[in-house]
C-alpha cells in the first residue's frame, strides 16, 4: 500500500513540476485530466488505508473478574491470608474525533466523573436505631454468682396483730412465715456476625459491643423480668403468680 501511494505522489509531483513549464493549453488539459485521476486514486488508497489501520477492539475482562480471578483474592477466600491486595490495569479509552486512536480501544471504560472521585466525609461511629429506655432491672439487687443454681430465704406470710391495747394487758403477737426457695441461672445468648473490616477496626469493635450487643441482652432480661413464665426454661417475672401480692 506504501509502495502504491509513493508512485501515484511521484506522478502527481512530476505532473505539477511539466505543468510550471511552458506547454499548449492541450497538454496543460491533458495533464489536469490526469492530476484528477491520481488524485481520485490518492483518496482512494487513504481511504482503504484508514479501513485497514482502524483498531480492532479489543476484549477485556471487568473489574469484578479481575478481582475473582486474581491469586492475591483466591488465597484470601481459601483461608491462606488474612488479607489480599492487588492492582488492576488501567486502559484508556479512545477519544472522539481523535485522528491518533488510543491503544488499546476498550468497551464500556470505567472514566472519572465529572465531580471527581474525593470520597465523601464519613461521620466517625454508626448511626443507631432508636432504643427503649431500660429502667426495671436496675430496681432489682443483683450480684455475681459461680454455680448455675442460688438459694435465697422468702418471705411467704406476714398476720399483723399491732394494735392499741390498756396499760397491763397481753402484748399481741405477729407471726412471719418464711420459706427457702432455690433458683435457677438462666443463660441469654446473643451472637452476630461482624465483618472483617470491623475485626481489625478496635475501637469500632469495642463500641458495637458495648452498646448494640449488651442492649439486646438487657432488653430481653429486662422483658422477662417483667412477664417471664418462670419454670426451668425461663425466669419468672414479677407478675407471675406467687412473684406478688394482691391488695
């Protein structure tokens, strides 16, 4: 294709160099004839020529393959490291119009938004939902036990006999019954899957656990304390016959 160009560019070249000589008005329209032709033949071989250098297109794999396929991701999702990182190539595209076409032409380009890519501020901590304010079982004493059973002494019936009486006469007596009951440790489970991220992020860890996870507990315990059927599978709450009295 080369080769075809230089000669029709060296006829044209020689055509131009005769006709700045004086020659008759028919060899000078013999010679335009002939410039139109290897100009018609220029054009033609440009343009085969554009259809033979266009760039092919060329397939590449996506963002999300990329990473599925890397080594770096598959030792992280087989357990054989704690952590992956990698690179992922970067292509760019062609521009319109652009008569140098970049290499390699890639469909569908991942571009820069007009806005940049500067990430947005992140409010520190998490944003919770709105929780019930816990005010029972702070009424109840509580201490720490080791065995998963507790005695402790009721009181299960109280006569009272205080009255006035005269100067010398018999002094009434009360009487107070007592019983001792045995109790036993309930356990409230409570569990919830953390993500990686928030593994190696401590004091995130930390404030989940000490908000989120400890009110759940406390929400239950409160919840039963309150209406728990008692038995050995619950704790008994206050209203639960025998936990009060009526007046």
């Amino acid at each position: 294709m080369n080769e075809e160009m230089k000669s029709v560019l060296a006829a044209l070249e020689a055509i131009e160099k005769k006709m700045s000589e004086n020659v008759s008005k028919e060899e000078v329209k013999a010679l335009e004839e002939k410039q139109e032709k290897l100009s018609k033949q220029i054009l033609d071989l440009q343009q085969k020529g554009l259809k033979l250098e266009l760039p092919q297109t060329k397939q590449v794999k996506t963002v999300g393959e990329l990473v599925v396929e890397h080594e770096a991701f598959k030792n992280y999702l087989n357990g054989n490291a704690t952590k992956c990182r990698f690179e992922i190539p970067e292509f760019k595209a062609e521009e319109s119009g652009s008569q140098t076409p970049a290499t390699p032409t890639v469909q569908n380009p991942m571009l820069t938004p007009t806005g940049g890519v500067v990430p947005a501020y992140r409010r520190p901590g998490i944003l919770g939902l709105p929780q019930r304010q816990l005010s029972i079982e702070g009424l109840f004493p509580s201490s720490p036990i080791s065995s998963n059973s507790f005695e402790y002494v009721r009181e299960t019936g109280f006569l009272n006999k205080a009255a006035v009486v005269a100067e010398g006469s018999a002094k009434p007596f009360s009487s107070i019954s007592f019983d001792v009951k045995t109790g036993k440790v309930h356990t409230v489970p409570h569990l919830a899957k953390v993500s990686k991220q928030m593994l190696e992020d401590a004091p995130a860890l930390i404030a989940y656990l000490n908000t989120r996870m400890t009110y759940g507990v406390d929400l239950v315990v409160e919840d039963l304390l309150i209406s728990g059927a008692g038995g050995d599978t619950t704790l008994p709450g206050i209203f639960t016959t025998g936990n009060y009295t009526d007046v």
